[in-house]
C-alpha cells in the first residue's frame, strides 16, 4: 500500500500503519534525518524481516525509535548523568545515543550487543507512527544494504516496493543525512557517526567530546569498532565515483576540469552551482546539490543525486567535496564512504 500524507496525515489511514506495526509487518516512514524501514523492536519475526528485505547483515545493530524521552527507561537502564544531559539537550531530533539496554530488548535488534542505540524523531508523521502505535519501532534507513539512504518516496519505490506492507509518503526528507551517533564512554561522549549535531553542539553541552578514529579511517570486516556498520561498504551506488577536495576553488575547478578530461567527458559531476557554467558540460552531466556555501543544501540532496547520477551509467561519479567542519564533517564522513577513499584533496 501507498498513502500520501504530504500535505497532512490521515488519522484512518494511520490507524491502518499503526496496526500493521502491532501485527510485525514492516512500514516504510518519514523521519526529519532520511525515510525508515520499521518494525516492532520487540518482535523478532518483524525485525528479522528487516534484515532481508534490506539485504542487511545480520551482525550490524538497528536504531530504536521512541515517541518521547519517558520511554528510554522500557529499553535501557543504568542511565549516566553524561548521558542524560545529551538526552536532555539533542533529543527529541537527528541524535542517536548508544545506552546500556534492558533483556526485553531482543538480540537481533542489537546483533547480540549489551547495548541498544535510541533515538526519538522530531518528524511529525514519524512521532504520530510511533505514539499510536504504542510500542519502540526498530528501524534502518530505507534502502537497500549498501545503497544511498532513502530520502524521497520515488528513489524508495524502485528499490523496495513490493517488500513492505505500507510506504508513507512524507514528501522530501528536510535533513537528508543519518542521525548523529553517539556512545559515552568513561563520561566522555564519542562520536561514532558524525550528523546534523555538530561536534561543537556536542562540546557545549557535555565539555568535551571525542570523535572515533574510524569517521574517516579504513576498515576492514576483521577490526573492532565501535559500531558495526562502520565496516560496511555504504552510501554507494553501482558506477565508481571519485571524491575532489580542494581549498581553493581556482584549484578545484581546474582539478574538475583534468579529471573531466581524463575520463574523457563520460562523468557525472555532483558539485555546486557556481561551478555548473564553468566545467561546459551537457546538462545532465552536472547535478547541482546547491550553492557552494550552503551545506544544508547539499546534505538534502546528495543521495538523490548519487542515485541521479547512477542512472546515466557513467565511467565515474565525480563529487565535490567540502571542508570537513561542523555539517561538513558529516558530509564528508558519507562521501569518503561512498567513493571508498578513491579522494583527491589538495590542501
Ligand atoms: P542505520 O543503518 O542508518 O540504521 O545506522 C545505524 C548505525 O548505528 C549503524 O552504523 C549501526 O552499526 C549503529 N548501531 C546501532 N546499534 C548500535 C549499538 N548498540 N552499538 C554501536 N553502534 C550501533
Ligand atoms: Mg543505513
């Protein structure tokens, strides 16, 4: 089934959604960060048909989705005073908090770990979706394992239409990138995956705060981490892209510009909107993610425009990068991922 409620919910349809999470079928939701897949966390029949539909591995944790803050203590305990300020300050909204979980949590939800991630979504529809239907909606990025997340009901429909019970169409996500991750460990909070919540927001609320060496490292499916989705290939689409980075936008045109030519035209360039004149090439060959300065702009769109991009078959996506700082930070994080560290950076 398909129900739009861009313009406003429908309260008998939402019934409908509500029952069908109670029931352990899956739902495909609006949330502010990118489109979920969700389940009944505390069913493990409805959770495990998650992982197929999504193709995901078995052993990469699921997010808990909560309606408000009085919820968090259902699923998780030993709360820390660190740990209840960060909930305090950034949740509701685009954070995620890795807690000490309760047993009623199942393990398939937390591939066997001791600790549950926890987010409550400040979308409407998805608060709605989880309020009614009164229990916590375990729930992954709407895409299948690997791809670019889900952040509007067209790209979402030609991947998994037809393995869900109901999609929700909320119009275009407003953030477009993954919650901020975050796991307090000896008081102090770190960041397993960088997000709309900055690690200065962080900082000011807590004092301190750590970024894990891997945001930005290589990993391989035999290393500890932290978070297992970090060993996961991610935000990828089929055709090879290349990552340009360069501080000065004179240096960044003409690196384009070589790399443009050495695939002899067959590229798609993912880049600002300034820079669209300057590279001449046919229109679709450019896909603009906004003007060079507004970085909420680009995180709104860059999984769109992989997907975009994608289509033409091109020899390489080329994607510009950005400086890796406040919603930089989490941009980067992502596209060093997607063109799996195939980066140009010229300081
Ligand atoms: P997504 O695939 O977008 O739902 O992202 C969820 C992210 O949170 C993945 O990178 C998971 O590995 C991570 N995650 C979920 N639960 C935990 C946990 N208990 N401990 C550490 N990381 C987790
Ligand atoms: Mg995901």
């Amino acid at each position: 089934m398909y129900y739009n409620w861009t313009e406003k919910t429908n309260t008998e349809e939402l019934k409908i959604v509500c029952n069908l999470i109670r029931n352990g079928e899956l739902v495909i939701f609006p949330t502010e960060t990118v489109y979920g897949i969700g389940a009944n966390a505390l069913d493990e029949n409805a959770v495990g048909k998650i992982f197929i539909a999504k193709g995901r591995p078995s052993d990469n944790p699921l997010i808990v989705h909560l309606a408000d803050r009085r919820k968090i203590e259902e699923i998780a305990q030993d709360i820390t005073e660190v740990e209840r300020k960060l909930i305090d300050a950034f949740m509701p909204g685009p954070f995620t908090i890795i807690l000490k979980r309760k047993p009623i949590v199942p393990d398939i939800v937390t591939a066997g770990l001791d600790t549950v991630a926890v987010r409550i979504p400040e979308n409407v529809i998805a608060r709605g979706i989880i309020t009614f239907s009164g229990v916590p909606i375990a729930a992954p990025s709407a895409n299948v394992s690997g791809k670019p997340s889900g952040t509007n009901i067209k790209d979402i429909r030609k991947e998994l239409e037809g393995k869900v019970s109901v999609i929700v169409d909320g119009g275009e996500t407003q953030i477009g990138l993954e919650s901020t991750v975050v796991k307090v460990i000896d008081e102090v909070p770190v960041i397993l995956r960088p997000g709309k919540v900055t690690p200065e927001e962080i900082e000011k609320v807590t004092g301190i705060v750590k970024i894990d060496k891997n945001i930005f490292g290589r990993i391989s499916q035999n290393d500890i981490v932290e978070s297992p989705g970090m060993k996961y290939r991610h935000y990828a689409p089929e055709t090879s892209c290349k990552l340009i980075y360069c501080q000065d936008d004179l240096d960044q045109v003409f690196y384009l510009k070589k790399f443009v030519k050495e695939y002899q035209g067959n590229v798609v360039v993912i880049g600002f909107k300034e820079h669209e004149e300057k590279l001449l090439l046919d229109s679709e060959r450019f896909i603009s993610v906004g003007k060079k300065d507004d970085l909420e702009s680009f995180a709104k769109n860059i999984y769109s425009a992989l997907r975009k991009a994608d289509e033409i078959k091109p020899r390489e996506i080329l994607i510009e990068g950005v400086k890796k700082e406040g919603l930089g930070y989490a941009i980067m994080n992502r596209l060093i991922r997607t063109c799996e560290h195939n980066f140009f950076e010229k300081q």
